[in-house]
C-alpha cells in the first residue's frame, strides 16, 4: 500500500509516458508482475537487487526477464518510473 500524501517517510511513485505505454503493451502476466515492484518503490525506492546504471543517474531493477529502469529525487521524494519492458538490447537504449 503506497504512502499517504503525508506521509514524510514515503516516495511519490510516477510512471513517465513511455513506462505506462510499454506496460499497457505488455501480456496481462508481465504487467501484473512488475505491479507490485512498482509499488514498492514508494517505500524502498532502492530495494535490494536494484543497481545504479552506469553512466546515469537512473537505477535499474531486474523483475525475472522484466526489467524497470526509473530516477530516484530524494530531494522532493520522487521516483519516475522510466521504462518497463522485457530484457533486449533496447531496453536501455534512449535513456542517457
């Protein structure tokens, strides 16, 4: 369960453009799979498994073949979800 809006301890969650049109494309499974992740990042939004993506300022979270890479602001306790797709060599491809 996310966060209330006062909660001072919790994240605000968001998903950028790109992130909800991939997940709105995925099979029903793989959309239901990353659900929960999602929403965990408003509590932990570096949870263990979760690697910073070299060269960048995102971070990457590996769900099974499924992959999130989002930004985490601390500053205004943001986290952008940028991309959920399956592993390839694109997924990470645009995000620099």
């Amino acid at each position: 369960m996310p966060p209330r809006a006062d909660d001072p301890s919790g994240y605000r969650v968001e998903l950028a453009p790109a992130a909800l049109r991939e997940l709105r494309g995925m099979p029903p499974g793989d959309a239901a799979r990353l659900r929960g992740p999602i929403l965990a990042l408003a509590v932990d939004p570096r949870p263990p498994g979760a690697v910073k993506i070299s060269g960048t300022e995102f971070v990457r979270l590996r769900v099974g073949a499924l992959r999130m890479a989002y930004l985490v602001d601390d500053t205004r306790r943001l986290v952008v979800v940028l991309r959920a797709a399956r592993r390839s060599e694109a997924t990470y491809r645009r995000l620099r």
